[in-house]
C-alpha cells in the first residue's frame, strides 16, 4: 500500500513540474516574442512604412536607408566601393561609412554611439544620431515599442540690417560654453565665454519641455555629444540635457523637461547665463514697454525727514531666534555679519545730512518679512537695501551677488553691485533676478545683497573681518550716494 502511494506521489510530483516547466516555456516565449518585436517609426504622428523592419542594437534604433530619403525626405547617397552613406538637408550634410563610429558633419569629425550596418543586404543607419543632427526630436515610447519624431524649427532670426557698402562685415564671434549646472534653487547657469542670451523658447509637447537655442555657439571641446542629467522629486522639472543642435547655422540647444505648472526666467551676468524655474504663478509680468527706472522722490531740504532729501532703509537679514547661514569655518552665524555690515553702513551714510537712514533692526531681534515690508512702505523709503550673506553645499562656491525682483530696481542693483564688489573684494557673481519676498513686496527701488558665501572657507574670513566690514560699509555708502547724485 505505501508503495503505491509513493507511487501515486511521485506521479503527481512530476505532473507539477511538467505543468511548472510548460508555465514557465510559456512566459519566456511571450517575453521573447515582445523583445523581438520589431519598433514602429513615427513622423509628426503618422507612421513610416519600410519593407525592412527597424531594428534596436545596444540601445540605438537602426533603420534601412531608405527610410531616411523617402520617410523623411532627406537626399541620399551610396558609395559601394567606400561603403559611405551621405545624408543631406539644406544646411548639413552628414557622411557616414559602414561599421565605423565616426560621422563627419559639414567637414567636422564626431562621435555616434551606434554603427551603420549592412543586414541582409541592406544599409542600416542610427535613426537618432543621424536625425537630431538634422534638427529632429526624439521620443521613445517603451510600451508601445515606438519611436516618435518631430520636425523643430529654430528660432527664426532677427531680419538684419541694411548692409552698409563702404564697411566690410565684421564676423561675428563664435561663443562657447563651459558648463552647465543646476543648484538647489531650480536655477540652471550655463557659464560661457561670448554667448549671446536666447530668445524666448520653444515650447513643445509629449512631454512638455522648453527648448532654448544659443546662436552662433558651440561647446568646449572636452564636451562629448548629448549630455543628459535627470532630475528626481522636483514638481519643476524631471531632467535636462544639451547638445550641439545644428552646425549651419551654428546653434547650441538646451531643452528642459518640465512640469506642467513650470514658468521661467532667464537672466544673465558676466560670463552666466541663468534660467530660474519656479511656478507659473511667481512669474513676473512682463511690461507692455521697458519701463524706466523710477527716480528716486526727492523733498526739498528742510521739509520733513528732519531736513534730509532721501530716506534710505538698511535690513539686517535675520537676527534673534532666525540666525541665518551657518559658517562653518568661522562657527559663527551669518546674522552677526549682517547685522554688523548694516550698522557700519548706517554710519557712513549719516556722514551725509540730506539721508535719513532706518533700519529694520538695530540689534539681534527678530522681524518678520512682512513687518520689514510693511517698515519701508509705512516710511515711504526712497530705497530699500537688505544685507544677507549666502551658503552652498558645495564650499568652493563663492563670491558677491546683487539680486533685484521689479524692474524699477534694476538699475539700482546694476549701479550699486561694483561697489559691493570693491568692499567685498571677493569672485563677482553677477547682477542676478529673484523673488525674495522683501524686494518684490516693496514698491521703492530695492536690491538683496549677498555678500559672499559663508560655507567658502575664503569668503567667510574675509566676511567677518572688521576691515573688510568697514570696508564694504564706505563703497556701497559711496555707491548709494552716487546713484541719489549726492555730490
């Protein structure tokens, strides 16, 4: 009896197996199946017929020639005995040769990550590689194994002048980027040397991103084809990537996956070009024409103020239980810095009997943003000037920064900000564009100094030098006085 229940046992035991083995055949045939079915190949929607299948290798969609002349209307031509592919538009021309990974573009040499390949019997070409050279986007569809392209105009071109016969044009200079980083602040910095700021981008769809063209620019040569960095928990954006994006006209692009309540923008300073993103609603207006700086309310000598001309309110950032940056290498809070460079400037202004000077705080209390505001409208202020230093996480990061909000502010950050260089003595970070609540919120001419960043080892000794202080304290003195035409 035992036998035939170890019988019986042993037969149901292969029975499960078999029916586990077939199971299994069955999910990797399926899966087998998916990966080898062939990618479909879209333009602006509609999708492209070849009677040879596309084919992904490493990562990078191959596709018969004849896809790219009569697909996408490029002209093509084929040299048997060189085995070299010449794909051609009305302002590139690309040469490529079968089982290299060398492209020449308009008589430049460069790199593609896939090779062309001969398949049974046909010329087979990196879609991709071949079509952004040509201005094409590029989406990939995982699911439904698709491969989407779109046709992006650039930016058209500003119409030039009439061309003067008797002066010869003079060329204009290629400009080259350096680098490209994003901070904390959802700010992206494209440093440079001669490039110009872009125009407004395109905005394109599927997903939503922002393209930005650099004309007449290029990329270092130690930048090595498209460049991708993705950006992870950020409702702004999900990731950026730059590459060169056409060679004639030379254009660098920079596009910008963003989320769908994303706005932007883009300010730039010596050698910077910076793209700040932020919600749709923090976005400032644009005027419907440049508006002129307003000039600052003058009051005759002797009427109100006790006699002064201009009142001028000092803010102090921080203080009491609101300490501010830290600074490590000094360990001591950038309240302390703000507070001390405010009062040395109170003193040198009061050197000077048509300003009043306010200050928001005096000594290490507390205020709110709103109470600072509220002190500089209530006391109509011809200008407002906030005192801060910066921190990063990044400690070689350093130097002098002016910021502004509206653009009644704007020339008094551009006036004052070589002045604060002078007193600082530190790396000059530019005129730069943001939101802080105590320079938009007020209506006065208004600027935030940060004086340095105080997790710079180099900044932050100089910051808390009682020379440095004084000394910072007499050139934006000076600089107020001068732009008030105070002589």
């Amino acid at each position: 009896m035992k036998e035939i229940q170890s019988s019986r046992w042993e037969m149901k035991k292969s029975v499960s197996i078999m029916l586990l083995m077939s199971l299994l055949f069955t999910m990797f045939a399926s899966v087998g199946h998916a990966a080898s079915v062939p990618p479909k190949l879209f333009l602006e929607g509609k999708q492209l017929k070849s009677d040879v299948d596309p084919k992904i290798e490493n990562g990078s969609t191959l596709v018969p020639l004849a896809i790219l002349s009569e697909g996408l209307g490029y002209e093509v031509e084929w040299e048997p005995v060189m085995k070299k592919v010449t794909v051609k538009n009305d302002s590139t021309v690309i040469e490529l040769i079968i089982g290299e990974a060398m492209v020449k573009v308009n008589d430049v040499i460069m790199d593609i990550a896939a090779k062309p390949q001969l398949m049974n019997q046909r010329t087979m070409v990196p879609v991709r590689a071949v079509g952004e050279l040509l201005g094409l986007e590029f989406e990939w569809k995982a699911a439904e194994r698709e491969v989407h392209m779109f046709r992006i105009q650039p930016e058209q071109p500003e119409q030039p002048a009439e061309p003067n016969p008797t002066e010869p044009e003079k060329p204009k200079p290629v400009g080259y980027i350096t680098g490209v980083s994003m901070d904390e602040h959802s700010v992206i910095t494209i440093t440079h040397t001669d490039v110009q700021k872009p125009g407004k981008p395109l905005v394109l769809d599927n997903p939503k991103r922002l393209a930005f063209d650099f004309k007449n620019s290029t990329f270092e040569p130690y930048f090595n084809g498209e460049t991708r960095v993705e950006v992870a928990e950020n409702p702004l954006l999900t990731g950026f990537r730059y590459a060169q994006f056409q060679l004639n006209p030379l254009t660098a692009r920079l596009v910008i996956n963003i989320g769908d309540d994303t706005g932007y923008v883009v300010t730039e300073s010596e050698n910077a070009i910076q793209i700040a993103l932020m919600p749709s609603a923090e976005v400032p207006a644009e005027p419907e024409k440049p508006a002129d700086p307003e000039p600052p309310v003058t009051t005759p000598p002797g009427e109100g103020n006790n006699g002064a001309q201009y009142t001028v309110v000092l803010d102090a950032g921080h203080g009491a239980k609101d300490p501010g940056a830290y600074s490590k290498p000094m360990n001591r809070w950038e309240k302390e810095f703000n507070l001390n460079a405010a009062l040395k400037l109170k003193a040198e202004l009061e050197k000077d009997k048509r300003i009043k000077v306010l200050m928001t705080r005096s000594d290490d209390t507390f205020l709110e943003l709103a109470d600072r505001i509220k002190f500089a409208q209530d006391n109509k202020a011809d200008l407002f000037i906030s005192i801060h230093a910066n921190s990063y996480d990044k400690t070689s990061v350093n130097g002098s920064e002016t910021y502004y909000y509206r653009d009644n502010s704007k020339a008094l950050a551009d006036f004052l900000h070589p002045y604060v260089l002078a007193g600082t003595g530190l790396n000059n970070r530019g005129v730069k564009k943001a939101a802080f609540k105590v320079i938009k919120e007020t209506t006065m001419p208004a600027v935030l100094i940060e004086a340095g960043y105080l997790s710079n080892e180099g900044d932050a000794k100089a910051l808390f030098t009682d020379s440095v202080q004084s000394k910072f304290a007499a050139e934006v003195g000076k600089g107020i006085k001068a732009y008030l035409k105070l002589k």
